[in-house]
C-alpha cells in the first residue's frame, strides 16, 4: 500500500487513497464497521472475530503471506510440536500466533488444553524466551531470529513449512464493495503495480515501504531481511489463491480451517459464518 501510493499507482488507477496506520486490531475493526475506514489489512482469522450478519467484512485479495517470517521459539530439548505437550508456551490471545498455534497442534491430535498458555504481547513473549522464563514462544521477527539466537533456544518450526496458512488480507466493508466494485478494482490494480515494481526494482520499492512502516523494520535492510520471511501476492498468484466462487482455490481452506478454530472456542460472534460470506474472488477477474 505505501508503495502503491509513494509511486503514484493509485493516482494512475483514478483512485484516491489515504492510507492510516491502525496497529492495534481491535481498533482497525471498530474503525471498519464504524465506516471511519473502507478498508483495513488483516489477517483472515482477526476478520472473522468480527464479522456478523449486519457488519460484513469481506475480503478480496491477498496481499502477502508469511513465509518464515512466523514460527515457534523453544528450548533446545524440545524437538517437535508434540513435545509442547505440558510445557509453558507464550502467544498473544486472539492473534494469529494462537491460530498457528492451534493449527499445527491439531495436526499432532493436540489442542491448546495439552499444554499451559501464557498471554502475553508478542514482543513481550519473545523477550520471556529469551530471559528464560517460559519453554516456547508463538512469535514473528524479530523475536524468531533473537530466540533461536538464545543460548538454550532453537527455531522448533517456521510458517516455511506451512506455506498459505498465514496471510495477510486486504478487506472492505460489505457495502463498499457492493456499491463502489470499480474503486475497490482500482486499489487491487494499483496493489498489483506496486508488487510488479518491487520485482524489477527491489531496493527502491524496500527504500520506501520501511520508510511507510517505520517502528523497528525503518532501516531498509531490517526491512529487506524481514521481508525475505514473507511473500508477496500480485494478482495472479491471488487468481491462484483464491480462485472463483464456483471453483474456490486454497484460500478458502485456509479461512474454513480459522473458522472451526474461534468456533470451537466460543469466540465467533457469527457461528455460522461460511467462507464464501468473506471471501470475494469476482474483482480479481
């Protein structure tokens, strides 16, 4: 988005966009459904805790997905996802490192009952690793690099190994995409274009996009290191993804798998929400 902007995309697309930097989730999704905002970057999951029959969200492209820039800290002797079992694992409550933590519990016939969680902010729970204080930390960089680093510390796993799982989203209200599909079109365009910039031109498109972030990823070589943990998504890799409402790509498992995850908690405001109720492939085609 900062790229997009920076290099005039936007305005080439006959498109205005103003671009406000919401960190906190919960404030996003209020600003969202409060209309103070048309569109917010989220995760798929963070959606769906907010999302109800008369405030839908709706997602319509994927913008970048973690590909190791997401894992799991632990002790040394712990080799697996199924040694957690019964030991003290940090990760904030009702983020992405919960989910990431269920979903790969779940494949071992484990869920979050087998160990003993400990919520706590992420930067909070990366520097309880690193101190010693807790067995395992679901975090992202630079607390990854920094735990692995710790003398008793080892990477146990990374989103490497679970390509699409962790994405991040661009979503509009429901009512902005019913009514204003060609703008929304315009923002995935101009999306489009700065993701194709930064392919031919990658040190100026990382010059600007850690000057946009700013916080600890300012330095375009931070940037450039955090950045070789993630993908970016131009729209023919969200065709792909996504795919049609009659042909739904991988995407619409992985939104399928979050929602059966905050269903079983007792966290989903809609209980019956279904993929295709946030999910918009049409305006890539």
């Amino acid at each position: 988005m900062y790229l997009a902007k920076e290099k005039g995309f936007f305005k080439t697309q006959g498109v205005d966009v103003d671009i406000q930097v919401i960190e906190d989730t919960k404030l996003g999704m209020a600003a969202l459904a409060a209309n103070r905002i048309d569109m917010y970057g989220v995760t798929p999951n963070t959606l769906l805790l907010y999302v109800k029959p008369d405030a839908r969200f709706v997602m319509v492209m994927v913008g970048d997905g973690s590909a190791g820039g997401d894992g799991i800290v632990a002790r040394k002797e712990i080799t697996s996802i199924a040694a957690l079992k019964g030991k003290r694992v940090a990760f904030l409550e009702g983020s992405v490192a919960q989910f990431y933590l269920s979903y790969l519990l779940k494949k071992e016939g484990l869920s979050e009952k087998d160990v003993t969680p400990l919520n706590m902010t992420t930067g909070d729970a990366g520097a309880a690793f690193v101190a010693g204080r807790v067995d395992a930390a679901v975090v992202w960089e630079p607390w990854l690099s920094k735990g692995k680093s710790a003398p008793h510390g080892h990477l146990l796993i990374d989103s490497r190994q679970n390509p699409g799982i962790i994405v991040d989203t661009l979503a509009f209200r429901a009512d902005v995409v019913q009514t204003r599909r060609e703008d929304v079109r315009k923002v995935i365009r101009g999306v489009n274009q700065a993701v194709a910039f930064w392919k031919s031109n990658p040190k100026e498109a990382n010059e600007i996009m850690a000057k946009g972030l700013g916080g600890w990823l300012k330095d375009p070589k931070d940037f450039e290191e955090a950045l070789s943990g993630a993908k970016l998504y131009d729209v023919a890799d969200n065709r792909q993804l996504m795919g049609s409402a009659q042909q739904p790509g991988p995407f619409y498992q992985t939104v399928r798998e979050a929602i059966e995850f905050w269903r079983s908690s007792g966290k989903l405001v809609w209980p019956d929400v279904k993929p295709q109720d946030v999910i918009d492939p049409s305006l890539l085609e």
